[in-house]
C-alpha cells in the first residue's frame, strides 16, 4: 500500500466515531472473519489504526477498497458536509424509463470522457437511492481521494444532492449527471443544509404536510387530554387558528431540519425618515439570514405563540411550499 | 369598549376567579394547573392572552375576583401586551384586583431597564409586583401559593381583609433614587 493510500484509511479512521467502527468493518466485508475477530475494540484508536493497516496490507487491500469503505460510513452518516440540491429540467421521453445499469454506464462514459483521470463509484442503497462518489484528478494527476465528491439521485425523480464538489469541477458533474439521467439541463434548486434526509424530505415533499381545510375541528377519535373543568381557555379559538395556520405553512410533527434561510435583498430603500438613502435610483443591497438548529422548528413555534403574524408571509412559507432556502427579492416579487 | 367589569356579576359561594394573562401563553398553564391543585374548594381559573376577551364568552365567564399580568422580562413584546391589554380594565379592579407577576428578574441578559418600567407601572397603579421563577416545580408552587394568598383576600374569602386593604400594604413601591441607580 502506497502512502497516499495509508492516509487515506488513516484519515478515515480519525473520521469514524468508535461506536461504529465496528458495524462499519463488518459492513465493509473485505476482511476475514478472524482478521476481524483478532481487532480488539475496546484498544485506543490509533493502536487499532496501526492494527488496521498491517492487515490490510496483509490481503493486499488497494484504494478502491478503501474508497469504498469511505462510501459505506457516509451513507450510513450523510448528515455532515454541506449538500445543495439541483433540479434536473425538461425529461426527455425515455428519461422515466432508465434504471439502474444503463444509468451506471452512460455517466462513467461521460464523466471519463470529460476528465480523463477521474474514480467513480456507483452504489445503490437500500431506499432506492443512487450513491456516486467521484474523486477529481486532471489530465496529469492521479484522483485526489482526500476530497471526493458524493453525489445522490432517486431514479425517475428530477432531484439530484450533492456535496463537496468544487465550481471548477460543477459543470462537468452536470453534464455528465444530465446525459446519463436524459433531461435537457440541470438548475441549482437553491437548497442548501447540512442534514441530507432534511433536505431530500423537503424537495420530496416527505414531511407531513397539513392541508387547508373549512372544518378545522380535530377529529372526534382522537382522545382530548381531559381538560381540567376549572381551567377554561378564553381565546382558545385564536390559538387554534394560530397553530393551524402555521402547521398549514410548515407543517405537522417532526419537521426537516434546515439550518438556514438567506434572503437576498435587491429592492430599492423605503424609509421616509431617511432622506439620504431614500429614493435612490440603485437598489438597496442588503441580506437577511435566519439561522437556527432546526429552523422550520422555530418558525412554525413564532407563527404558532403569535410572534409572527397571521396568514404567515408567503416569504416564509415558500421555503416549504417552494422547497428552498436561498431567495433574491426584487423589487417585482420573489 | 368591552371593559371588563369587577363588580357586575353575582359571586359564587366559595368560589374565588383568576384571570391568567400571558402573552407567550406557558407559564399561565402551568401556574393554573398547581392553583387548582393546591386549593380544593373550587376556584375558577380562566387563562387569556391579551385583553379584550372575546364577547361570546360574556354570559358563561365568571365573575373574576382577581387578574394577575404574567410579564416575561426577557421580551419587550410581553410588557408591551399586557400594557395594551390594561386599557381594557375597569378602573374599580385597580383596588386590589390586579397583581403583576414577573419572571426572568434575575437573568442577567435581561436589561435592567424594563425592570424598572414593570416596577413603575405596578406603582403608579397601586398594585403588587411579584417575582416567580418559572422554571421549576418548586418555582410554580410557590407562586401559584402566593397567587392563592392575594386571590382568596381579593374574593373575599378572608374575613376582616379587603382587597384593598391589603394592597395598602403589599403594593409596589419605587424609591425616588431608582433612575439613579449604579452599581459601583
């Protein structure tokens, strides 16, 4: 094993958390039961490290073994890493008809057609997701395994997540991505976060939603917590309304965890008391970012204890509605 | 204007009225929940967010004997709502019927200013500012115990003691150097 191919694995080991480890190795299947049994466990880290190498290079193990233990750990861990989401445009006629082997072919054809020097591996996963992950080289170098990009697709959806690809190497990735799946052109769907699932569950619309309705009154199954008869609510209306209207703009239960919303400003300044920055001609450049742990989480709280005011403002309620956290207000609408 | 009035219904037989105004809605739950749990003769507790209270409840609500604004020093909004939310008082529940109740006094990111407005709105209106800690059981008890206490002499359930009496006494007071204040 060359070196690069050590720091590799040895990189990846500081990555996985013990508690996974072994799940992890096992998964992997590259080793042999009893290498696997002679791995103590409960050793420190690097003495398992060291242990680690030596059997590998034992059996021989190359980068493409390593690589793909890579690809395990992140599957199992996508919530880590910035993920954007991209939307693929305009289906061709035999695009909702591709599956998986004749989509593996055409983008290892494409992409290697591209950029000569490049490592793809193809994996797919238990949910019907397609896993890629590519390593870049150029025309002269070998692929560069310490920053591969990982790219996920569901067949037959036009939504493409992908994570730590550089600009230099984007339009080749799009390219290759767009003839494989037979769409026209592929569009950032202004969609960013760091959870994977959050952000596959809001483009797919996976949450559960909580549509209008003219009798908001709960269904008579549901079993009401017995209300103490001393207690009485007087504006318990409102506050029904409150939380249905913000359930209706976010939605219901455990919602996808987005970490941020970034509105763009690009509208002109309307102040009357400012005179100075008032009635300029160029538009007022400013940004406004909501950051929070689970931010629709917050949201939907502000909307529903009346922070914020109801009907919700469509600027909040198109991040869900419209599946994007990225937004450039103009003067004429969103 | 829909004021709310203290003396135009008929009281119950040992029966005593709270009215719970939050802005944020948590803490008047909660609080409802131990006062109905510590006084077993009935007591009334009728929860709000702001003032007005809505009309169609007029006929069925209670005659209410005491209404307690829980502020929230941690948010201007909470102050701002319960002194919107004053207006729509009859001046007749300003003896004895109103307390304030604070919590977060102690947070130092709190800044000390909206204290001091709390303490002198409660002043100017001759009405009792108390300090709870929302955060624990013991917290709730305790103010759901002291709440107890005003509202059973507000009701008149406390022989020789009137509302108004007592808020001679316990009334929130606000030393003349208090904007003078520095802590060196």
């Amino acid at each position: 094993m060359d070196d690069s191919t050590k720091r590799l694995l040895q990189r990846l080991m500081r990555r996985i958390p013990s508690q996974m480890l072994q799940t992890i190795l096992d998964k992997w299947a590259h080793l042999s039961r009893e290498d696997l049994h002679s791995l103590d466990f409960t050793q420190p880290k690097w003495v398992l490290t060291e242990h680690l190498l030596a059997l590998c290079e034992e059996n021989g193990l190359r980068v493409k073994h390593i690589t793909e233990l890579e690809m395990i750990y992140i599957i199992e861990n996508p919530n880590q890493g910035m993920w954007h989401g991209f939307q693929l445009l305009d289906a061709e006629e035999d695009a909702p008809s591709i599956e998986l082997t004749q989509f593996k072919e055409q983008f290892k054809a494409n992409l290697t057609e591209l950029i000569s020097h490049v490592s793809i591996k193809i994996k797919k996963h238990t949910d019907e997701a397609i896993w890629i992950r590519v390593a870049w080289g150029d025309n002269f170098t070998k692929p560069y395994h310490l920053k591969p990009t990982y790219v996920v697709h569901h067949l037959q959806t036009p939504y493409v997540f992908v994570t730590g690809v550089t600009s230099k190497h984007k339009p080749l990735l799009n390219q290759a991505l767009v003839l494989a799946t037979r769409y026209s052109s592929m569009k950032d769907a202004h969609l960013s976060g760091r959870n994977l699932t959050a952000i596959r569950d809001l483009l797919m619309r996976q949450y559960q939603q909580v549509f209008p309705t003219k009798h908001p009154k709960p269904l008579q199954e549901k079993n009401p917590v017995p209300r103490n008869p001393n207690i009485e609510k007087e504006q318990a209306e409102n506050t029904e309304n409150r939380l249905q209207m913000a359930c209706e703009a976010f939605g219901d239960g455990t919602l996808p965890q987005l970490q941020k919303a970034v509105y763009k400003l690009e509208t002109k300044f309307r102040d009357n008391s400012n005179k100075t920055l008032t009635g300029r001609e160029e538009p007022f450049r400013g940004v406004v970012e909501f950051a929070s742990t689970n931010l629709l989480e917050s949201l939907r709280h502000c909307v529903s204890s009346g922070m914020a005011s109801t009907p919700v403002t469509p600027l909040l309620s198109s991040i869900t509605q419209k599946g994007r956290n990225y937004f450039v207000i103009t003067d004429k609408g969103v | 204007m829909s004021l709310l009035k203290p003396f135009s219904k008929l009281p119950g037989l040992n029966t005593a009225n709270i009215l719970l105004v939050e802005n944020e809605e948590q803490f008047q739950q909660k609080l409802a929940d131990t006062v109905v749990l510590q006084e077993k003769t009935v007591n009334v507790n009728v929860l709000a967010r702001s003032l007005p209270l809505p009309m169609e409840n007029e006929e069925s609500r209670p005659r209410i004997d005491l209404v307690v604004f829980i502020i929230h020093l941690t948010s201007e909004l909470s102050f701002q709502s319960a002194e919107t939310s004053l207006k729509y008082l009859d001046p007749g529940y300003f003896q004895g019927k109103v307390c304030f109740l604070v919590t977060n006094a102690r947070n130092v990111s709190v800044p000390p200013e909206r204290l001091v407005s709390v303490r002198k709105l409660a002043a100017s209106l001759h009405c009792p500012l108390l300090c709870a800690e929302d955060q624990t059981t013991e917290g709730v008890t305790t103010a759901a115990h002291r709440l107890l206490a005003i509202l059973k002499v507000a009701a008149g359930l406390v022989p020789m003691a009137t509302g108004l009496y007592l808020s001679t006494l316990t009334r929130c007071t606000v030393p003349s150097d208090i904007d003078q204040q520095n802590f060196e």
